[in-house]
C-alpha cells in the first residue's frame, strides 16, 4: 500500500513535508513531524517556548507526535487572519463560496483513504468507519456549498410605500472546538455552515487527536479559500479559554463533555458571545415486544459498538420489553462476541482501540462498578490483547453487554464513552417513557416497534434532540443534530444551522417624510 503524506514509518526519522515521500502505512509506522498549527496560509510551529505533550497511536500505544499548544501569542496570529480573510469571503456571493467549497470536497474525496488512515493512526477507530467519517465531512461541505447561494432575507411592506428588508449577514470569527470521537467529521460539520454563511473559523481540535484538523485547513486553502479563512491552533483547555475570550472572536461551536460546555458558555457570556453546544448523552433504545428482532439487534450494536463505543448519541440504556428479553439478550450477546477486534488499519477488524490509556481504564472501571452494583456481565469488560506483537501496548477492550441493570446504577446513570451496553427489561410503555426520559441528558432516543401509531406516540414523548424509528446512530447531513437538556444548545448540520452562523440585519427604508412628534 503506497501512500504520499504526511505519515512516516518511524525510522528513519527524516523531517518530512507534505510534498515529500511515498511510504507504506501501518500500524505502529508512523511519525509525525510536521508541525500541526495552522494559519495564514500555512502550516506553522509554535513559537512560544512551552512544554510539548506526546500524543499516541492508540492501536500500537506508540508515541505519534508532540503537541506543541498554542499560547495568546499564536491564538492571536490566528485570529488576526481569520479577521482578515473574513473581509473579502465575506463579500463573495453565496455561489462565489461554493464553488470554493466543492472545490474542497473534491479534494477530500480524492484524499479519502490517506485522510482515513490518518484519523486511523490517531483516533484507533477501524479504517471502515474512518471512510465514513470522511464521507460524511464531504457530504456536509457539499450541503452547505449547496445552501451558500439560497441565503437570503425577506422584503417586508410598510405603510405609504415605505418597506423594510432583512439581510442574512454573517457573524465574523467563529471559533470551532471539537472532541477527540470524530476529529475530522467534527471540524467538517462545524466549518462548513460557518464558512457558506461567509465566516471565518479558528478551530481547536482536541489535543489527544490533533492530526486530521490541519488536512482540512490544507484543503480549503488548497480549493482556494482566502488566506486565514480556516485556522488550525493545537492545544488544551488553556489555548480553548484564550479563544473563548479573545474580543475578536465572535460565536464559538463546542463538541464535548457537559462540564467543558459550561464553561465554554460562561466564558462566552463575558462577551455575550453565540454558543453552540453538542455535548454527552445517555440515551435511551427502546424495544417493543412487536419489533422486528433482528433488526432491534442490529440497531441496538449500531447504538452501542461504533467507534469502540465512543459515541456521543449512543442508546446505552437498552430497555427491552420483558417478553423479548431473553431471546433479545442471546442474540445481542452472540453477535459482540464475534465482533473482530483488532488492528484498526485492517479491512477485517470492526472495533479498533479505545482513544487513550486514560480513556481504556475509565471504561473498565465503569465495568468494575457496575459488578460491584448488581449487574451481569454477559460477556466482555476485559483489556483486550491482540496476538499481534505490535498491539499488546495498544487500548483494546473486548466490547461489553450487562444486564440485571437498573435505573438507579452508575453504568444507567453516566455516560461511559466505551463499548459498554446496559441492558434493562420494561413492562409497559407508560412506564418505560418515564424512566427514558428520567435524565438530565436529551441528546438522542431510539425505539423499535411495528406498530407506527405507537412509534411517533413514543417519539413525541421522548425528550431527545434526535429520535430514531427502527434505526440508530445514522446522522445524514440534511438532517438537524444536537441536544435537548444538558445535551446542548443549538444544531448541527440540515437548514437550520444557517440560523446559528448568521444573524438578520433589519433595513427601514422610509419613502415619504419623516413624521416628527416634535
Ligand atoms: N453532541 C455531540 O455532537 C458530541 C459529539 C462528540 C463528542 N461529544 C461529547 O464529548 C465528550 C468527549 O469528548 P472530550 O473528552 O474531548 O470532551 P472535553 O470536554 O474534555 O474536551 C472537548 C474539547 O474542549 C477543550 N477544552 C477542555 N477544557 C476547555 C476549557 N476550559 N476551555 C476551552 N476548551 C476546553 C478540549 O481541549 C477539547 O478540544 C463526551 O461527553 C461526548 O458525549 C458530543
Ligand atoms: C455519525 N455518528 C455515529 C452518529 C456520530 C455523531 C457524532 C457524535 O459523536
């Protein structure tokens, strides 16, 4: 497999540019040594003094690179040319921009697989999935190229022939701060609304994947957008709050946990700034007695096992009418216990490695304390060592299904964020919407049923931002994502995310005399 990029076997270490090189790809082969910041135009090294962190492959537990944060120095460079590129993007028309944004996902697509194998090599999810997430990053710039030219404002009729109008303008410098699950889908779905509403973006991807962000700004810059238009810093919470804070920036997008969203959104009160919020779940799957079963199964390991469990709409709570249950529970079970586990890069695996050590021990923990509060394990829990030498320093777990759960258990109650599926048997439907919605958290909620008069009966009681029927975890991008509840504020992708990236100027335009009362 010959592939150009960034991407190096380990030795010898050569300095690598992007133009450079032509190597095989494998787990536990790769470096990278260029830098990951990026703005005006180009890639850029820190040049603050401060302490790098070691970012690793979590398939091999090998040291991929060295994150070098970015201080107030560099977060003020990027947004000084996002500030600048905003000038003439933001005077383009809408088709202007989107032949620039087709133009990117062009170029995405033809970059498909290096782009995957990267989020691979820094995420641990299977090649399979990283195609996906990729698509879907295409897919969303597309809709929104698509959008760019529709954006519009309305004509209003005053009396005496006086009117007013209203212009779709855009906010300025959004920011964009995105978790670890999705990297690059994640600065996908947040730049492209922001750019065909005609902002710039200063995006901060996670610091524990801070590889795929910077193919993205290469791209846009590469399609032809301005100079500064979409910017790269690397770093933790500290470079993230110089953002949030920073007077020039004018809307910040956050993906990630409950308490990181707090905070974004009280940093950015200070400047009475626009949020939006996609953070954690804990959603409810709910499986009638009349579901067609094989494929409540199906939905139920979409809802559980994608990237390793790592999902932040997953149905982890899966209450299974009692009358199922037990038929429900052996399939389930049969069919995590063939999932493949293993190196990532290869076709073959379906669950690749968990995203850190860090993350790999949260999970078994939450295994241990579900034990120790009453639940079963029906099969997996367990650090997962694959036969190949180069992985046994990997995060690998086999996935996990509990049952003998109830509402009041930590593994009920707190999202995981690991291949961790709690079963829980129901009796009634009255019953079973009050505990579904028994949570603080309203991201998703899915329900298998035949009977349709109760699917949309159910689904408009559910208190979820995204609610499947007879399916799970598909998220097209012409369809509106985010949360109810603590889950979040605002939405993602579909034609209402033009209405969190622009704001409505209202004209009067007086046709007569000006009528004083004085
Ligand atoms: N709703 C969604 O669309 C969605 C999608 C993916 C992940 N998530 C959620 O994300 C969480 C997992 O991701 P995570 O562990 O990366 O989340 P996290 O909250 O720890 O970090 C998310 C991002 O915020 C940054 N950050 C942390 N502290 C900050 C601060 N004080 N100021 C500014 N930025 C700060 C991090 O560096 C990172 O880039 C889960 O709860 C998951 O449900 C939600
Ligand atoms: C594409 N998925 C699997 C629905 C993921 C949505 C983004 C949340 O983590």
């Amino acid at each position: 497999m010959l592939r150009r990029f960034l991407a190096f076997p380990s030795r010898p270490k050569t300095a690598p540019t992007v133009s450079a090189a032509v190597r095989c790809l494998s787990s536990g082969s790769v470096d990278i040594t260029v830098p990951l910041n990026f703005w005006a135009g180009r890639r850029r090294t820190s040049q603050e003094s401060r302490e790098k962190e070691n970012v690793y492959e979590p398939a091999t537990g090998h040291v991929l690179c060295q994150l070098e944060p970015c201080g107030r120095e560099e977060v003020d460079q990027a947004v000084k040319a996002a500030k600048s590129a905003f000038g003439p993007w933001s005077k383009m028309s809408g088709m202007e921009r989107a032949r620039i944004m087709i133009e990117a996902a062009h170029l995405i697509e033809s970059r498909r697989e290096e782009i995957a194998e990267m989020e691979v090599v820094n995420n641990g999810k299977s090649i399979t999935e990283a195609r996906l997430d990729v698509d879907s990053a295409r897919l969303c710039i597309e809709y929104y190229a698509g959008l760019a030219s529709t954006l519009a404002g309305q004509h209003v009729q005053l009396p005496g022939g006086s009117f007013a109008y209203t212009r779709r303008e855009p906010l300025g410098v959004c920011v964009g701060i995105g978790a670890w699950n999705y990297p690059f889908q994640i600065a996908a779905w947040k730049s492209a609304p922001a750019l065909a509403c005609g902002n710039a973006m200063v995006y901060k991807p996670s610091p524990v994947t801070p590889v795929t962000a910077v193919l993205l700004a290469e791209i846009y810059a590469k399609a032809g957008a301005p100079e500064g238009l979409f910017n790269v810093v690397q770093g933790g919470q500290e470079t993230g709050s110089l953002l949030c804070h920073h007077p020039d920036v004018d809307k910040v997008s956050f993906t990630g946990s409950v308490p990181t969203g707090q905070k974004i959104m009280e940093m950015a009160s200070k400047g009475v700034k626009p949020v939006t919020l996609e953070l954690g779940g804990k959603s409810p799957l709910i499986i009638f007695k009349d579901s067609d079963l094989e494929n409540a199964v199906r939905g139920a390991l979409m809802a559980n096992f994608l990237s390793q469990g790592q999902v932040c709409s997953n149905g982890t709570r899966v209450y299974v009418q009692k009358d199922v249950l037990a038929e429900f529970v052996e399939e389930v079970v049969k069919r995590t216990q063939a999932i493949a586990i293993g190196d990532p890069l290869l076709e073959s695996t379906r669950m690749g490695a968990l995203v850190s050590r860090p993350q790999l021990d949260k999970v078994l923990s939450f295994v241990e304390q579900a034990k120790k509060e009453g639940a079963t394990v029906l099969c997996g829990g367990e650090r997962f060592v694959p036969s190949d030498p180069k992985l046994k320093s990997g995060y690998y777990m086999t996935p996990c299904v509990l049952s003998d759960c109830t509402d009041d258990m930590t593994c009920v109650r707190d999202e995981i964020f690991g291949p961790v599926m709690s079963v829980l048997s129901f009796e009634t439907e009255q019953e079973v919407l009050q505990r579904a919605n028994n949570t603080t958290l309203g991201l998703a909620a899915g329900v298998f049923t035949r009977d349709v008069t109760r699917a949309h009966r159910v689904v408009e009681q559910l208190k979820a931002g995204s609610c499947f029927i007879n399916n799970y975890n598909i998220t097209p991008v012409e369809v509106p994502f985010g949360g109810f509840k603590m889950s979040g504020i605002g939405r993602e992708n579909g034609q209402v995310t033009v209405e969190f990236y622009s704001q409505l100027k209202t004209v009067f335009v007086e046709m007569g005399d000006v009528d004083s009362l004085f």
